[in-house]
C-alpha cells in the first residue's frame, strides 16, 4: 500500500516487461536441454557414473570442544529491549483479502500427476500441505494465494490480496497464515480461503512465518515506528521479532533484533530460534519472548535443533578476503563448539562475485517490477549482502542458504555447488556430490536445502530437476524432470513430490511409493525444523 502512488509512475509497464524478458532467458538457459517433456521419465542412475567424489580440498578438522561458539551478546541484546528505548508498535492497521475466481489458473494432467501454472508467470516459494490440501502463493509479482486438492490438483479457492509477494504458508487450527513482501501477515480460513485477521507490519517483509503451540512467530522492519511516546530507538537494530496469537492476530511479545529473520523462525520445545540476515544467531522463550542468549557469529542459515544439538552454516573470511563457509555443530544448551567441518570455498556468498550473476540481474528486475528502485534502507539490506552476498528484496525472501539437514546419525547441506554429508558426531566427511551449473554465472545456491523422506534424500536444483539421492553414499537414484529452475525446497507428502519453479509452475509428480511422505513445507513443518517427521506435522 506504501508504495502504491510510486509503484507505476516510476517503474510501469517497463519494469513488467523487462521482468518478464528475464524470465524468459533465465528459464531458458537453465533449463535441462534433454528434449524431454516437463515430467519425463524418472532415469535410473544407480549404475552410471554419476557419484560422489572424495572431498580431497577439505581441510583436516579443527575439532574446538568447549570453544563458545560466535560472541556473547546476551547481554548486549538484552539491553537493546530494555525500558530505556521505545518498544516496537503494539497496533498494525488490517489489510484486505477477498475471494477471487479461479478462472485464469491452468491445471495440466500429466501421466504422473499436474502442473499448475499460476497466472503471474513468477517465482515461487516452496508449496505448503496441510490436511490434504495444497496452498500455493501466486508468486513474487503476483497478490494472490491459492489452494488446491493435494492429490487432484482440483482448485478449492483463491483468494486476492492488498499486497503483494506473498510467502511460502503455514497452517494449523484450520488456519493459514503467510507473508507478502508489501508489507502484510495474513491469516485466512484453510478451508474457504475467508479472511480472518491481517497486520501491515511494514516495508519488505522477507522471511516465512513459523505456527507453534497457537502462535504465530515473525519478523518485520520498525521504520521508525514505536509503542509509545519514547522515540528513543535502540542502536543496531532495524528489525523486531514478533509472537501473535494464532486465532486472534493479537500481539503477545516482540523483540528488536539487529536485521530481518533469515528464511524464517525455528521453534523447538520451549524456544524459538532464529538467524538474522546480519549473522546473529537468538534464542528466546516462546511463551514471553525471553531472551536466552545471542551470539553473533556471521552464520548464514536457519538453525537446527535436535537432540541437544544445534548445527548451522557459518561465512568466513581469510586475510586475503577469501570468502569461505563452514558447518557448525554446538551443544544447544550452553554454545559450546562439538566441531566445524566442510570448509569450502563460498562464492555464492560474496557479494563482489554475486553481482555479476544471472540470479542477482533478475532479482533486481523483479523488485523494480514490485516497485523498488534500488534495495530499500528499511531492508538494512547493507547488513544482508555483507554475510550472505545478496541485497534485492526478492533475492533475500527467497534465500535459503546452506540450510543442514540432519537425517540417520548424518548432516546432509548443499554448499552452494556442492551436496555433503558429514558425521554428526565427528564431522568427518562422508561423501559429496557436485551439483551441475556453473556457480559463478548463475548466482546463489544451484539447489534448495535437502529434504528426506522414506529413507532417500531430495534435491531440487536450477537446473530443472529434482534428484533422489542415497543417503548412504551419495548415488544419485533417480531424476525426475521439471523444466524450469528451481529455488525452493520440494515438499514430500503421500508418495507425491510437490515442487515450485521460477517460471510459476507448481508440479506435482506421483512417485507411486507412498513412503515418500513427512516434509509437508519449508522447513519440514509449520514449525521450519528442518527434521523429517514421517507420520505427523509439527504441531
């Protein structure tokens, strides 16, 4: 709404058509060039040269138990959200969502399952299932979100909205709630698509919500804006975190914290984690936002908790600004450092070498199409492209990062170009596998985070395809065919792979095996633990 005098006086019909050009190259060029249709037959790998190579660049371990891991800021953070400043606002003015036909959305039936193609023709975030339904945003271009039979792809309802950019969704209750980049959290009925309760938070909003225990958890820019009449804004600090009631939208704590949340809230047990765009790593009490420790530590992807273990990616930086980036592994009760490994190097991370992408060119594109000339200052975009290389609105909504899977006592991460496995205990390297793509031209990560389901892995890359991987050695099983780049994770739910593409297409493909099951959204589950649960969704 903020932008809406701007938006066509300024950009128009030539950032659309730009926009829409770029699309059209990058799908091209990225595309796999096999001949085959977008769903062509799963090809059998097993037996090709298609494996792992030895990690022979890795360095030797630096095994550091009892090292605390980043700088202690606890203290420091804790005094940013003392009386001393002015809180974030308590009052958020509603948005709008109506229904809306579902006429201009194509369903295509395939021998293995559908392809919607969403009207807006752009990006789209990883799909959400939830009660056997498929919610779907319509893009990054696009205000509108969308639901679909998970098992027919037969549209259910559609819905408009007063913003655009709408995210990847989380459900529960019977409810769905997401983000849209401009500016607003929704919540609508799951069922009928009604809205329920909207907040305008502010101006980008680039993360995904999190549900847990009846509370919706993220983050928005302040701009200025406080609670009461302290003005007095606390220094370092241009974000706040924030838990609403699920059913109501009614705040119930918010937390300023140094830059917007990467990729989305982590909640665990008693806690909510997250990871900032500026590398600080936080950890609160979800019930009453209490702040249990901070460390910041330039660490470049959503955390994971499990068993008393945290694991998370993390940049560095030689004497000669060689970007580098590592796995962590860490006691999740007091921060000390069980080891790091997988040091590599991490062009996708620097933003000298990220500039020059394909990736960064149509991110750009695509925000002047949303209105934003250059990235805007409420972004604290300049924090963002100092740790993970990228600064657009678009480029930071839809980063993921090297976001570790732990799955059968391993860690499983795709390193930009590069799938590995390392021990979870040790961090010894177990295999890797190179992910095709040329790094250096196409931009950001060439593959989503890995997802596991029914013993196997998935990945979903640039190149158009979603790989089933081995868990154990790093054969690649199979490939199934999309066509069109991919920069999400795939959803696995009844035997069906759920994957988005840049060019606006959700396809569905019936793998036939209903083991494949348990990763329902980002993240795995409403709750983004990144921990595959095979028989239920996170609650």
């Amino acid at each position: 709404m903020k932008r809406a005098l701007t938006r066509w006086l300024s950009i128009g019909v030539v950032a659309f058509c730009l926009a829409g050009l770029a699309f059209l190259a990058y799908v091209y060029i990225t595309r796999p060039q096999t001949g085959q249709g977008p769903l062509a037959q799963p090809t059998d790998l097993s037996s090709t040269s298609s494996s792992p190579t030895p990690d022979v660049r890795l360095p030797k371990l630096d095994l550091a138990a009892g090292v605390m891991l980043g700088e202690d800021i606890t203290a420091q953070v804790r005094e940013t959200n003392s009386s001393q400043y002015g809180g974030p606002p308590q009052d958020f003015r509603p948005g709008h969502a109506q229904p809306r036909a579902l006429t201009d959305v194509k369903v295509e039936r395939t021998s293995q399952g559908f392809i919607i193609h969403i009207p807006s023709g752009s990006p789209i975030p990883t799909p959400t299932i939830y009660e056997g339904k498929l919610y779907i945003s319509g893009g990054f271009r696009s205000r509108e979100y969308y639901c679909f039979d998970a098992h027919t792809g037969q549209p259910i309802w559609a819905a408009s909205l007063s913003d655009d950019g709408p995210s990847s969704a989380v459900c529960n209750d019977k409810i769905v709630v997401f983000n849209t980049e401009s500016c607003t959290l929704f919540a609508l009925d799951a069922d009928t698509g009604k809205h329920l309760w909207s907040h305008w938070l502010g101006d980008p909003l680039t993360s995904t919500p999190a549900i847990s225990d009846g509370i919706v958890f993220t983050s928005y820019p302040i701009q200025g804006r406080h609670a009461s009449g302290l003005d007095k804004s606390p220094p370092n600090a241009s974000h706040a975190l924030v838990a609403l009631d699920l059913r109501t939208g009614q705040v119930r704590w918010q937390r300023w914290i140094d830059s917007d949340v990467m990729t989305a809230p982590v909640c665990v047990g008693e806690y909510v984690w997250v990871v900032s765009f500026a590398g600080t790593l936080y950890q609160f009490r979800k019930t009453d936002g209490a702040i249990i420790s901070a460390r910041s530590g330039r660490f470049t992807s959503a955390p994971v908790v499990f068993r008393d273990q945290l694991v998370v990616t993390q940049r560095t930086v030689d004497a000669t600004n060689n970007v580098a980036e590592q796995i962590l592994a860490q006691n999740a009760k007091d921060s000390t450092v069980f080891f790091h490994a997988s040091k590599r190097p991490a062009p996708y991370l620097d933003a000298n070498v990220q500039e020059q992408t394909a990736y960064a060119k149509m991110s750009l594109l695509l925000d002047q199409a949303n209105g934003f000339a250059a990235p805007p200052a409420a972004a604290n975009f300049m924090a963002a492209k100092a740790n993970i290389g990228q600064s657009a609105v678009f480029a930071l909504q839809n980063y993921l990062g090297s976001r570790i899977l732990p799955y059968q006592g391993k860690l499983y991460s795709n390193m930009g170009n590069m799938l590995v496995c390392v021990d979870s205990q040790d961090g010894k390297t177990q295999w890797q596998v190179e992910v095709p793509g040329d790094l250096h031209h196409e931009g950001g990560h060439l593959a989503g985070p890995p997802v596991a389901a029914g013993g196997q892995i998935f990945l979903a890359t640039v190149s158009g395809e979603v790989l089933q991987v081995d868990p154990e050695n790093g054969q690649i099983v199979k490939r199934y065919q999309v066509g069109a780049p991919i920069r999400s994770q795939p959803v696995l739910y009844d035997g069906h792979i759920y994957v988005s593409t840049a060019d606006g297409r959700v396809v569905c493909v019936n793998t036939g095996d209903r083991k494949y099951t348990g990763w329902f959204t980002l993240g795995a589950n409403m709750a983004h633990t990144n921990v595959a649960e095979p028989t239920e969704q996170s609650r």
